[in-house]
C-alpha cells in the first residue's frame, strides 16, 4: 500500500476485494458483517481489524491460510503483522481515541486511527439511499461495495444420480460390489438426485430514461457474472449479449469492464423497444435453452415507445419458458408510484416478483429473491410457482 493515509473505506473494501480475488468466498453479506464488526470496535488497532476481519471473512479453516497472507500483504510486510492470542476468541481492548495505529511499515510515521463507527453508519445509510440523487464521492463508495456484490441462482435436482451415504439404493453399485466379492452379499450402496445451480439471465435497460441507473445496475450485473451461470444482456432499441458475444463482462476490473461494455453497446441511452427486443430474446436464446428453466431478471422501468402488446405477448412467452420471472423498477420506490406506464402495466400480468431496484439495498433484496427468497409484499402473483 502506498505511503500516504487511505480513506478508511478503500482501505477495508479493497482488503475484501483483495481476499475475494484470491479465491475466499467472500460474499456482499460477509463484507457488510465486516463493517459491522469495526463499528463495534470504535477506533481500532491492527490486532482488532485482523480478528474482525477473520471472524467475518473467513469461511472455513481451508480460507486461514490465504486470509493471513493476504492480511500481511495489504496491511503491512512485518513478519508478524498481527500476534495471535492464546485462546481461539479474540479479546478485543479498547484504544483511546486518540492512540495511533501503527502502520505496518518500517520507518513510516505513525497514521491517526479512521473513525470506522461513522464509516459503517455512514455505508448503511449510503445502502438505502437513491443511486440517482448521490453525489460523484457518493457514487464511487457504491461503486466499491457493488463489486463485492455475489448473485447465485437457486439449485435444481437434475436427473442424474451421484453416489451418496443415503437416499435410494443405487442396484447397480450393489450389484458390482457383489460381484467383487464372488458373489457374497455386500453392503447396499445408495444415490441421491444430483443438483446444479439454476441460470439467471440478467436483461439490464440502458436506454436513455434509466441512464441515472444503468452504471450502477451493470456493476451489478458485472459483480453477478463472476459466476458462470449467469448471462447478462442490455436492452434498449437493440439487443446485446455482453458475456458470450462481447465479452465485455469478462474484465475482472469492473472500471474496463464499463467501459468495455460503454463501447460494445451502441444503443446507450437511446430509446426503448422492450417488446421488439423481448421477442428477440426469445426467438435467438430463448428456445435455445438460455431462459429455459433460468431465473430471468428485468432490469427496467417498463417505459415502452411503441405498442405495449407485443411486450404482454413477450413476458407471457417467457413466464412459460423460465422457472422464474422478476422484475426490478427503480422507480417503484418512488412516493406514489403506480405501475401505470404502458409497458410496466402489460408486463406485470407475468411477472412473479415486482421488487425495487434504485439503492445498494435494493438490489441485495433482489438478490435474495433470485435465490429463491420470498418477494416483498405486494408483489404480482406472490406465491405462485414459476414455470
């Protein structure tokens, strides 16, 4: 790390990101619990953020290792940037507030503790807070906490069998263990149905009226296509597909994976044809297996230029073809909003979540609810299954 102090939200936003680079699993919730763990610490030592940090980070004992090396890469190159106590639970002391935190580096001059309470509030209130209304600063904070973003489908059981402890006798298996015995009876072996992830298939608006969200909607989309299972599109008055075709979620900076995406796009902030463009998705990938079976997410605000039929027709289409389908509106946060655009309301009949999309906290409720968590009351058609 460079030599002069770092903003205290960088600095341990870009330890998570670091950590998850490495191959830890370190999801949106764990980043948040991390956060909240320094808020309880008040202004903290090393000692502190390394235990708050491994508490909360960690998801396993296979994930120690590498969080120790990546801990003494970013905080310090002593060698030994922070010494373990005696006992498995930490006991975290206080620090006056106006000790110094050292800073891991020999012959740097001493760094005033940040003040990580009025960092953490300062996040939670920043998660509930417009995307359209924040400030450049504001925006880039956001930024940061959506590529520590994880989006993971619901699992389906497949029709495959994998070999398991229990479940239903497996008679082949047994058969052949008999035979390797020479025929004397052998110990029954079992199977179970194999599961996999579903796939979710984002189709992210960029036309002109969601330009104060598409930035923020992309990185997430970005932050969710770490997984493979996911594909991204971006509708407008055309239609891309900006994982296979462009290859523009491929970056792992989601900065050049914008501005990949900014010059694969040529319809940004352009006008909307959600209907012509639905029909295309379904005619190209829809049939194809893409949105079949998929968890498929509408990132838009259902404004429509042109006949809102052919949309009604779409979205009925597509109900049929996914497991699930969910739409995300920024607008439904709004003080008085009502589903009353053209495009909105001929699309709502075929919808099984109707959820917000206009804050950092939004959009992690939309990530429940693609896992499979219950839709915020209210929603269309709350309750049923998909298809």
């Amino acid at each position: 790390m460079s030599g002069a102090a770092p903003d205290p939200a960088a600095l341990l936003l870009g330890f998570a990101r670091r950590l998850r680079a490495a191959g830890a699993e370190v999801s949106g919730e764990r980043v948040r619990a991390f956060l909240r763990a320094a808020q309880a610490l008040g202004p903290w030592a090393r000692t502190d953020v390394y235990w708050a940090g491994r508490l909360t980070l960690c998801a396993g004992p296979d994930d120690l290792a590498r969080y120790d090396r990546e801990f003494a890469a970013w905080f310090g190159t002593e060698e030994r940037v922070v010494p373990r106590p005696p006992t498995a639970a930490p006991r975290l002391r206080p620090i006056p507030r106006n000790a110094a935190v050292p800073t891991g580096r020999p012959g740097a001059p001493e760094e005033r503790s940040p003040r990580l309470p009025a960092l953490a509030a300062s996040t939670d209130v920043l998660r509930h807070r417009d995307v359209a209304e924040l400030s450049p600063a504001e925006r880039e904070q956001v930024r940061r906490l959506l590529a520590a973003f994880a989006l993971r489908g619901p699992v389906r059981r497949t029709a495959r069998r994998r070999p398991a402890r229990r479940g239903e006798t497996d008679p082949r298996r047994t058969v052949r263990a008999m035979l390797r015995n020479g025929g004397e009876p052998a110990r029954l072996r079992h199977r179970v149905r194999a599961e996999r992830p579903r796939r979710v298939v984002l189709l992210v608006d960029v036309s002109g009226s969601m330009a104060p969200y598409a930035d923020a909607l992309l990185r997430f989309a970005h932050a969710a296509a770490r997984d493979r299972h996911t594909e991204v599109f971006t509708v407008g008055t055309r239609l891309t597909r900006v994982t296979r075709v462009t290859r523009a979620m491929a970056h792992r900076d989601p900065d050049a994976a914008m501005a990949a995406v900014a010059q694969a796009v040529p319809d940004w902030r352009g006008g909307t044809r959600l209907g012509e463009l639905l029909k295309e998705f379904l005619d190209r990938w829809g049939r194809r297996g893409t949105a079949r079976g998929a968890v498929v997410v509408v990132m838009s605000d259902g404004w429509e230029r042109g006949d809102p039929e052919p949309l009604a027709e779409g979205m009925r289409r597509l109900h049929r073809l996914a497991h699930r389908v969910i739409w995300a509106n920024p607008l439904k946060a709004r003080p008085g909003y009502a589903p009353l655009a053209a495009g909105m309301a001929a699309a709502l009949p075929s919808v099984d979540a109707f959820v917000e999309g206009h804050s950092l906290a939004a959009l992690e409720r939309l990530a429940e609810v693609v896992r499979g968590g219950h839709p915020p009351e209210g929603t269309p058609r709350e309750g049923a299954d998909g298809a």
